[in-house]
C-alpha cells in the first residue's frame, strides 16, 4: 500500500528547502575563497646627479678648482640641507656675484673684486663627471661649482704653475725620464735650492739641452743617454725651488729643453 502526501507537506519540504539554500551556498563560497597578495611596486633606482642651470639672476658658469692654501671665495656657509637655491640666496643677501658649492653642502660668496686668489679654471665645465669631488686626474683638487650674478666668468689665477715653452734660447723638449743605470743627460750638473729654469738655462749654455729634476738639480748635455724616454707633460708635476711658478721636473722626471 503506498502512502500518500499530501501536498502542504511538500510545500512546507519546499520552503524548508529554500530557507537553508543561502547558508549551504555560503559554506561553498567560504571553502571556495582564496587569499592574493598584492604585487609590491619596484623601487625605482635614483636618477643621476645633474649640473642645475642656474636660479634667479645666478647662472652656472663652470666647475672651478679651489688655489692651492686658500678659499676660492671669501665667505663660507656651512648648511646640511644645503641646495643651490640656498646657496643664491645667501650670494644674493651680501650683495656678492659670485656663489659656490663644493663637499655637497659647503657654500662659499665673495664681491667681484675678491679678497682670496681667483679660482683655477678646472678642464671642462660640462662633464657630468664634474659632479663629483675630485677628478681622476688631479685627485686632490676639489670641483667648486661656480654660479655668478648675470654670468660673469670668475677670473683666472695667474699664479698658477706652468711649464713655459721656451727659456730663453731653449724650447721645451717634454718631460722625460733618467736613462738606463746613468743620468738622462751627464755632461754638467748643478744643485741650488733656488732653482729656476732660467738658472740651469744660462748654466747649460754651452750645451744643446738642459732639463731640471726634482725641483733644484739642473743636468747639461748634448744628447740624451740611452734609456731615457718621454713621459706624459704631467709627470713633471714639482715646482722649481726658486720660482713656484715653474715646473723642474719630479722624481725620476726632467723637464727638459732643447735647442733648435
């Protein structure tokens, strides 16, 4: 005998059904849920130093080396937060033309007529590799970055040492080296610790070439002895002894001069 139901018994089946449907498909969802991690944003390297152009009526006129014993500029402001803006600023308050920044955070302003010796020109003054303290090529001398009222050009120190190109009837041979075991030139000699190129020219007269070492020995000769081979201008870096507006060689190195 099969029973029979009755069809508000399926109808309350029905509804019962209905009722439970959310919480059955909220268990789903819950299994189902996943948790992403987001994706962090890469961290971009910092761009390279540049040179800034200038602020106000104060442009970029070069990257100057300081003289040697002295300030290029009379006045010096020390700033942690140091800026060119700041720098300006301070220029701008002392009524100077100049301003300058070296060591990342020194500022320096002077009056267009300076107390201190006027800075040296460095090489270039458009190589990003000014940017930083020193150069290869002269390490000790420290890049100034130059910014002046209405780009006047710092003027150029003219007690800076130089090799002349010519002493009196001699003209400059190159920086050369000793020979091999035996001096570059052995004719003549002379020491003085008052050294010039002038001396060790009028001593070496009778002779072809001259060349003058380590600031104060002055060699004569006629030829150069064997071994003895020119090197860069710049290994003939020390100042004659008595003139440091010249050079006389170095270690090992002769500036020599020659007759035509």
């Amino acid at each position: 005998m099969i029973a029979s139901v009755q069809p508000h018994f399926l109808g309350r089946l029905a509804m019962a059904a209905l009722a439970l449907a959310p919480a059955v498909l909220a268990q789903n969802e819950t299994a189902t849920t996943t948790t992403t991690t987001p994706t962090p944003t890469p961290t971009l390297p910092p761009a390279d130093p540049v040179f800034n152009p200038g602020v106000g009526n104060y442009t970029l006129v070069g990257c100057y080396a300081e003289p040697a014993g002295a300030r290029a500029l009379t006045s010096i402001v020390l700033d942690a937060n140091q800026t060119v803006a700041t720098c300006v600023g301070y220029a701008q308050a002392a009524g100077a033309t100049f301003a300058g920044l070296e060591y990342a955070r020194s500022a320096g302003t002077a009056a267009a007529c300076m107390a201190a010796r006027p800075a040296v020109p460095w090489p270039s003054a458009a190589s990003p590799a000014l940017a930083t303290r020193a150069s290869s090529a002269v390490p000790e001398t420290v890049c100034f970055s130059y910014y002046s009222l209405g780009g006047v050009v710092p003027p150029v120190d003219s007690d800076a040492p130089a090799q002349p190109p010519t002493i009196g009837n001699y003209t400059f041979n190159g920086c050369v080296t000793e020979g091999n075991g035996t001096r570059a030139l052995s004719e003549l000699a002379f020491v003085s610790d008052a050294m010039t190129l002038q001396d060790c020219a009028t001593f070496c007269d009778a002779y072809k070439y001259f060349g003058v070492e380590y600031s104060r020995e002055c060699y004569c000769g006629n030829a150069f002895n064997n071994g003895s081979v020119p090197v860069p201008a710049a290994e003939c870096s020390m100042v004659c002894s008595g003139n440091g507006l010249q050079f006389c060689g170095a270690g090992n190195r002769l500036s020599s001069y020659g007759k035509s």
